[in-house]
C-alpha cells in the first residue's frame, strides 16, 4: 500500500510531513519507558508482514496489521507505525523518503481509526463475543481508512492517477476481510491467555 516517489503533488507531500508531526505529537505526549518494549514488538510486527507482497494489476497489495496494533497499542499505534514505515524506507526502499509523510498518514491513521472502532465496544453490554467482533471491525477498518486515504492521495495528485485511485481502493477490498479474520482470531487467543495486552482491558474483579 506505499505510495512510491515521484507519483504524489508538493502540496500532498507537504501535508503529509506536516499532518504527521502533529499526529505524531498528540499521540506520543507522555510516553514512558515502559511502554517502548510493547510499541517495538508491534512495529516489528507491522514491518514483517508489509514485506509480503502480491501483485494485482497495475498495483500490489500486502497485509497491514494496522487494525491490529491499533487493538493492542491504542494511541501509541501510530509511533509503532511511524518507526516502520521510516525503516521500510531507508532500509529496504519502500515508497520512498519523500511521501514518508503520506505514508504515515495512510497507514498510521488507519491504526488510530482502527483503535477508536475498539473503543465502542465499552458502549455496548458485556457479551462474550463483543471483543472478537469489535476486533474484526477494527481490523477491517484500518484497512478500508488506509485504503481511503491511498486513493485520496492519488485523486488529489492529477487526473492520470484517477482510476489508479478507485483500482487501488478495490484492490484492498480483500485484504479488509483477511485482516477482519485475522484481528479477530488474535483477540480471541489473547482474550483467552493475555487479555491485558488488549487496549483499554478492564480487569474484572
């Protein structure tokens, strides 16, 4: 789902760096040391299945996990995201150093949506399969808003890119319903031995 260098407007480009410093602000306020070794196990995470690709058509598609950490790491899911698009750029050339912006944008504010379906879940009664199914809407959701943000970014950057733009949406409709799976079945393991390490879990007593 990276967007490549040379494909993307200056003021797109420009946004990009700057929505991401504010996001990365807001997000990052009041950090601890503690929470740094969690945050690292997710975007090693992240960056391990973004390195699977599959080509469809004229673009590829990968799992995202977005969804995922957003589930686990709540706000801080856009730090992980952050330090795995900067590794995926400079080490392995992935999109590329000038849409890093846009790239953190797209993928980290799919976790931050993903996290914020999650949190719905407290508004509805206790049931004992809410989590798995608040788990699966939020791993499809942080795709689907990934997927949403790629296209916009296309649309805005010229014509040429429009159809681009609605392919590569179309393209990750698959992908939503893997990871819907997938952050479901992860939710049920971990419900079962380390509920804990579910945002926002409350400890019943």
């Amino acid at each position: 789902m990276h967007i490549a260098d040379g494909i993307l407007s200056a003021p797109v480009l420009a946004g990009g760096f700057g929505g991401t410093a504010v996001l990365a602000a807001v997000t990052m306020r009041k950090m601890n040391l503690e929470e740094i070794p969690k945050i690292s196990v997710m975007s090693a995470v992240f960056f391990v299945v973004n390195l699977i690709h599959v080509p469809i058509g004229p673009t590829s598609v990968h799992l995202i996990m977005n969804g995922l950490v957003g589930v686990i790491l709540g706000p801080r899911a856009f730090a992980a995201i952050m330090l795995g698009v900067l590794l995926q750029a400079f080490l392995f050339g992935f999109g590329g150093v000038t849409v890093i912006g846009v790239n953190c944008i797209m993928l980290g504010g799919g976790a931050l949506i993903a996290y914020f379906v999650w949190q719905l879940r407290h508004r509805f009664p206790h049931g004992s399969r809410l989590e798995v199914i608040f788990g699966a809407l939020a791993g499809a959701t942080g795709v689907f808003v990934s997927g949403l943000i790629l296209a916009l970014a296309l649309y805005t950057s010229g014509e040429a890119y429009w159809a681009t733009a609605g392919y590569a949406l179309a393209a990750h409709v698959p992908v939503m319903i893997i990871e819907a799976i997938v952050v479901g079945a992860c939710v049920t393991f971990l419900k079962k031995t380390r509920p804990d390490i579910l945002w926002g879990h409350v400890q019943k007593v």
